[in-house]
C-alpha cells in the first residue's frame, strides 16, 4: 500500500469506529458512471461536510491490495446488485491536494505528483514501461497490469484557493488535470471512472471550462447526489434517538440546507460535534473555515451591504448563480458573492424558487458576528439603526418603533409591499441585528394559533421575549387584542417572565401626511395588563 497508489481501507476503517452514518448509497452512484461517458465525477461541498470521509470510504471500497468486505457487508451498498463486481477490482490513485500542497509548500506541485505517482507504481508493479509523458507511463501500467484505475482527487481546488493571484501555479495544474481529462482517448484507456471532491465547482477558463468533460453536483445543483451532501433528517432522527439528543434544538441549529427532492439536509460535522460533546453550538467557528466571510461582504459591490442586513434578518434573497466564475477572486457583481457564499456553507439556495437565505441558527450567527465587525459605512449604519429599533421596542417606545419600520418601507419597492407577508419581511429587515440577545422564529405554534415573529432571549440574556403580531389595514390594538386572546404569552413564558407584546400594523389608506405604520407595545404579567 502507498501514499497515491493503493492507500488501503485504514481511513475508512478510522471513519467506521466513530459516530457513523451510513452513505455507502454514493458507491452505487460512482459505479454506474464504471466505464461510461459519464465516468468523470466532480462533487463540490463546503468544508466540514464530509467529502473526504467520501473519498476514504472509495478508496477502500475500490483498492485491490486490500479486502473490505468487513467494512460494507453490514452496509447499505452490500445489497447492490454490482456490490461484489466492483469490490477491491482496481488499482485507486489517491490525490489529497491540501497534503500535497503541504509536503511541498505550493511549490511544482504537480512534477511532485507525477514522480511519487511513478514511483510508487514501479515499486507495485516493477515490469510497467516508464516513458517520458506521465500519461502514457499511466497507459502502460494499466496495459501491463491488465485493468484501469479509479481515481479520487480530494480538495481538487485546494491549490486554485491556496494559490490566489499565483497564476503560473494555477495554470500549471489546470493543464496537468487537462492532460488527464481533457484526452478522451487517453482517459478511456486510463481511467474507469474518476471522482474528485472540493468546495468550488470545476474552475472556468473564459467561457468554457478547463475540464469541461466532469459532470457536476454542488450545492446549487447536487441533483442525486442531495442526499449525500449531508445528513437527512431521517438520519439525524436516528442519530438523536440513538444518544439521546434533543432532536428540535438539533434541527434549529445545523438544518437549513434544502435540496430538490431533499427536505432537510443538516450540516454532518456540526452534527457530530454536538452529538459527542453534548452540547449545541457553533461548531463552524471551530473550523479551518474556507475564506473569512467578513472579507466578501464588506466587497465593494452595489446593493450587497442591504443584502447582507436582509439576509442577517432572515429574509429570503434572489440571486442570479450564472455568472460565477469558480473561482475566489472573479467577481463582476453582488451576485457572484452571493454565489460564492452558497459554495462555502454560509448560504443556502433554494433551486425552485431561486432564493437564498441563511441556513441556521449556526451560520446565522457567524453572519451577526461579520456583519456587526464590517467596515461599509452602509452596513455600519444599518447595524446601529437596528440596534436602536431593538432598543426602543424593549423600552416602549411606540413612536419611535413605528417611525423606523415607516423608513425601512420606504427603502423597498411600493409593488413589493401589498400583503401582510411583505409586512413580516420589512420587519425582519428592521430588527435584523438581533443575533446578540435573540432567536427568531416565525410561526410559531403558541396558544391557540401561530404568533407571526417571536424574538426568544438566548440564556445569558437580559432582554424579554417580544411577541410580534402583524395586521394590514387593520390596527396595532388588534394584533395586541390577538396575542392576548390566543394566548401567545403563556406558550413563550418558559423562556422568559418578562414579555412584550408588541403590535405593528400598516394602512395603506392613510391620509397623506399621517405615516401609515403603527405600533403598539404592551407589558405582559401574569395574564394581565400593564401599559
């Protein structure tokens, strides 16, 4: 067994002795694509969701120096028809770019490769004829050994991130990857199938693709691969049942990813972590994160400072995901950003709809952090007067509440805003800054109904719980008379004895002049009433 030919099963084997969830359901996916047209795989997924897990998990699945059967038998693709054809049949090269990377300090990373690739392939099989192109040196392993190879590049795009403005050094490992990929002859003779996993899709090269060849799964589009992005909610059920974890709490924090034909899919570290610590948190923090989110949102780019705000309150965004070049430097527009942010983690999208909204209670914090430390005196300003909308709604100030949800209508689209929905999104947009004191949560099932927005003070707060109630053309007293009378107050007060209602509504019909939102805010104790 080598480093880069034949690594063996000890990484699945590590993988198997810990917490595990069963995704042996991606080998019977790489195995359909065995000696196709479509053999080339490149799965795209932020840090910290188990793509390397993936890899070790093929690697022992397709390496023939070794026997894994007592790895999957108790698996799910034991029950594969092409289980037993494609076990331990091929030589696996193995490529984990961030090691590689790190063993020769970014420097002719790709003469490195090549020359331990060979190496390693005389050492196994002695009779092979090395010539003087690395691919030709690879076809006539494979003609003397008698079958093709499986490939598996972990972090393919480590060396695109890590190389950022070294455009020799990109360059020269895009053209090592054509070499292998982009000759069609050359890579049928080779390759059985190859699979490659990084965080960024496969980089463009003006309008076409370096390797064009690869077909894709991302986060924007993982098609069948959704499933194995991350953990289903089923597995988490499974999982929380299991070692006795609170499955709601667990759902709030690291769910949020929704994919076509997915309903939820949870964030599989954080899951982990929180499963062998007993303990929610954010994990994310904790990790070797891709870039710093801070970076992109303070991007001189119009429109993208509001964005971030409304993204911090929860609303749902539109972005256009096209233009992005694939890469971390290319970007023409706020989209692009955006785009970038789906790639790493920090955003989910939604491919129905095309929307994108912060996942969960995880990542929406690590956006409250960034955005409270950004440096675009747009944002800045946005921060400060959400902090003051807080503060004025938990000392009872109507007026001024009322005044400044009246001028963050007016910042948005009069045909946007014609129903009570539009009236929940400006209120998220006002009260964006919350994350410090707060968790929000919409529709709440409360009393006899569902309180529109609910702000629970998290445990080390001092802040009440705000009940929001919304109404359109109706008046604030009447969302104040609802809370009351559905008994919103009695369903919160676990988290908190003190409580506020607080009222908000819109006329549309207003006479010019009077301002058209309204608001009023009640103290609640005991079941009484105390203006």
């Amino acid at each position: 067994m080598g480093n880069y030919l034949n690594p063996g099963n000890s990484g699945f084997a590590v993988v198997r002795n810990d917490i595990y969830v069963d995704k042996t359901g991606l080998i019977g996916l790489v195995n359909q694509t065995i000696d196709t047209p479509r053999r080339l795989t490149c799965i795209s997924r932020p840090r910290r969701f188990g793509k390397s897990f993936a890899a070790k998990m093929l690697c022992a699945y397709y390496d023939k120096t070794c026997d894994s059967a007592g790895l999957f038998d108790d698996l799910e693709i034991a029950s594969d028809a092409q289980y037993q054809r494609y076990r331990n049949q091929y030589d696996v090269i193995y490529l984990d770019m961030t090691e590689v990377i790190g063993e020769t300090s970014g420097v002719d990373i790709v003469s490195y490769m090549k020359r331990n690739i060979i190496r390693e392939l005389t050492e196994q099989y002695p009779n092979v004829n090395v010539v003087e192109g690395f691919e030709a040196t690879l076809a006539n392993a494979v003609e003397t050994v008698g079958n093709k190879c499986i490939m598996i590049i972990d972090e393919w795009d480590a060396p695109i991130r890590e190389g950022r403005g070294r455009f020799d050094f990109e360059r020269t490992y895009m053209e090592f990857l054509r070499s292998l990929f982009k000759n069609s002859a050359m890579t049928d003779k080779i390759f059985a199938a190859v699979y490659m996993t990084g965080i960024l899709p496969v980089k463009k090269d003006g309008s076409q693709s370096a390797i064009s060849d690869f077909k894709e799964f991302t986060m924007v589009k993982p098609r069948q691969f959704g499933k194995y992005a991350g953990f289903t909610e089923d597995e988490v059920r499974m999982l929380c049942r299991e070692y006795n974890r609170d499955f709601d709490k667990m759902k709030r924090w690291y769910d949020g990813y929704a994919f076509r034909d997915i309903a939820s899919v949870y964030n599989p570290n954080s899951v982990m972590e929180a499963i062998r610590n007993d303990d929610f948190d954010s994990y994310w923090t904790q990790t070797s994160a891709a870039e710093s989110l801070m970076g992109y949102i303070n991007l001189d780019f119009d429109g993208l400072g509001k964005t971030v705000t409304e993204l911090a309150g929860g609303v749902e965004i539109k972005v256009d995901t096209n233009g992005f070049a694939n890469d971390l430097v290319t970007f023409r527009d706020r989209d692009d950003v955006l785009t970038l942010l789906i790639h790493l983690g920090y955003l989910t999208y939604d491919e129905i709809t095309q929307t994108i909204h912060i996942p969960n209670e995880e990542i929406r914090m690590e956006f409250a952090k960034a955005v409270r430390q950004g440096k675009r005196d747009d944002i800045i300003r946005r921060v400060r007067e959400s902090e003051q909308l807080i503060a004025d709604t938990v000392h009872g100030n109507e007026e001024a509440v009322g005044r400044q949800i009246e001028k963050i209508h007016e910042e948005e689209s009069p045909l946007y805003y014609n129903n009570e929905q539009a009236l929940r999104s400006v209120i998220k947009r006002a009260y964006f800054s919350y994350g410090d004191e707060y968790m929000m949560f919409e529709e709440l099932p409360a009393g006899a109904g569902y309180a529109d927005i609910v702000y629970l003070p998290r445990k080390d707060s001092l802040f009440p719980v705000l009940v929001i109630e919304l109404k359109w053309n109706q008046s604030a007293d009447s969302a104040i008379e609802q809370i009351r009378s559905r008994r919103y107050p009695e369903a919160v007060s676990r988290y908190g004895s003190d409580i506020l209602l607080v009222g908000i509504s819109y006329n549309k019909d207003a006479p010019a002049g009077q301002r058209r939102h309204q608001c009023r805010i009640e103290h609640y104790i005991e079941g009484t009433k105390s203006e």
